[in-house]
C-alpha cells in the first residue's frame, strides 16, 4: 500500500507500521452509504494484506465520525425482503471490520450515531475526542440497530445503559463513554489523531503474532455466540421494513419532521 493514496470516500496514509483510513464525506456528516462502506471495506482489506501494516486507525472528521448509516438509501425499500436484498451486503462489511485480525483503533470526534456508533463498536479499542457523542438513535425512526448495535453495545457497556440508549436514542458524552467502558480514551480536539496513531504505534512495535493472539482471545471472550446475535438482530431490523412505521420514521428523518408512529 502506498505510502498517501486518496479515494472519494476514504482517504488512505501510511505512517511506519499504521495505516490510517480517514472517512471522507464531511458535508454528509460521514454518513455510510454504500459506496462509503465498500470505499472502507477495500481499503481494510488493502491494509489487512499489507505485511508491513501493523495496526488500523479509522477516523472521521472533527464534526463527526459517522452520523449514521444514508437514510435516503434505506427509506423507500419495499419490506423485509426488499430490505435484506438491498441491505445484506451492505451491512454485512460492518462485520469484516469487526473480524480484522489486525487491531483496529477508532478516534471518534464528533457524532458517532447509529451506524457510526456501530462502527467505532466494531474496532477493538476507541479513542475519543472530548467533543465526541455515542447513540443509538434508530427507533426513533422506526428500526433498530442493525450493524451489530444492540449486541457490541450490549456487551460494552452493560444491559441496562444499552437498554436505555437502544430503547429511548439517549447519548453519551465522551465522559460518559469513558466512565462506561465504551471507550479507552478521551483526549482534547486538536490531540486524537495523534493519540490514536501514538496507541497504534505502541501496539505496532510489539510482536506482531503475540498481539494478534492476544486479539483473537479477547475477542473470544468478548464475542461468544457474538454471530447468533447478529443474525438475529439483523433478521428484526429487515422485518420492521414491513411496517408503516418505518416509513413514516425515515421519510419524517429525510423531512426533516417529527415522525407520527402509530404502532402499524
């Protein structure tokens, strides 16, 4: 991989042994469409087969990490089977950041809801600027977590925060984060890349086999029957598509109105 290469939707830089994947789509707020996501899937993969690469850092910009997944792609799908078709795919590269084998830092500025919470869930350590704000907001627009947020979330920071974010959109502040275990550090605006590269360093320079043993046990631990969850997380998210309160939910989000759930 070379040292500076750019994409539209994902700018890629070398230093020494970290490969730093910096989401690019500032005006959308980071949000992950489908070309994002393929965009970060090929440049993980770029990086995951690149010997020389060590540690992954993922960034965002300093307004947002990643606002959420593109609600103008999901809105108009046409049910459970409309939505499964369009979205498997789609959802399933949150999965491969969360199965790198090689560690994964994300430095979360700004917002990182819905899909970009799941996003920073996915990496094996997050490092986060004071500025930054975890949520889970999709039932309040119809849906749920679908990218591995009630399960990853769950098993971070306990079943009754998770609850009370997944069931009401609360958010945490970066202090809030710290204080429950969603993330390792938080740091001033100006200091996360530099803290999260600092870490990535850290890890890069010791035995790479050791480190990524230590990885797979950790996440033994962490993800047992982590994929049942997922199916059956990903499998109610598609069935909320047969309802009319999805559609109400995401073409009020894209209206910019507060929705008019009816329990239909």
């Amino acid at each position: 991989m070379p040292a500076a290469e750019s994409a539209a939707e994902v700018l890629v830089e070398r230093d020494g042994a970290v490969a730093v994947l910096t989401l690019n789509r500032p005006k959308a707020l980071n949000a992950l469409s489908v070309p994002v996501m393929k965009a970060l899937a090929a440049a993980l993969e770029s990086a995951e087969t690149d010997e020389a690469v060590r540690a992954i850092v993922l960034a965002g910009s300093p307004r947002a990490f990643a606002a959420g997944a593109d609600i103008g792609e999901m809105k108009d799908l046409a049910g459970s089977g409309e939505a499964e078709a369009a979205l498997s795919e789609h959802l399933a590269r949150w999965d491969k950041v969360g199965r790198c084998p090689k560690p994964t830092i994300a430095a979360v500025s700004g917002f990182a809801l819905g899909g970009g919470c799941e996003l920073a869930l996915a990496c094996d350590l997050i490092v986060a600027s004071e500025t930054a704000v975890f949520g889970q907001p999709e039932v309040q627009i119809g849906v749920i977590p679908g990218a591995g947020g009630t399960q990853r979330l769950t098993k971070a920071v306990g079943k009754a925060l998770a609850m009370d974010m997944v069931l009401t959109g609360r958010r945490l502040t970066a202090r809030e984060a710290l204080a429950a275990g969603l993330v390792s550090r938080v740091v001033a605006p100006e200091a996360l890349l530099d803290e999260a590269k600092g870490l990535a360093r850290r890890i890069a320079e010791l035995a790479p086999l050791a480190v990524r043993a230590a990885k797979a046990a950790a996440a033994a631990a962490a993800d047992r029957q982590l994929d049942a969850g997922l199916a059956r997380e990903r499998g109610l998210f598609y069935r909320l598509f047969d309802t009319a309160d999805q559609k109400e939910g995401m073409r009020a989000f894209a209206e910019k109105r507060p929705p008019l759930f009816k329990g239909k």
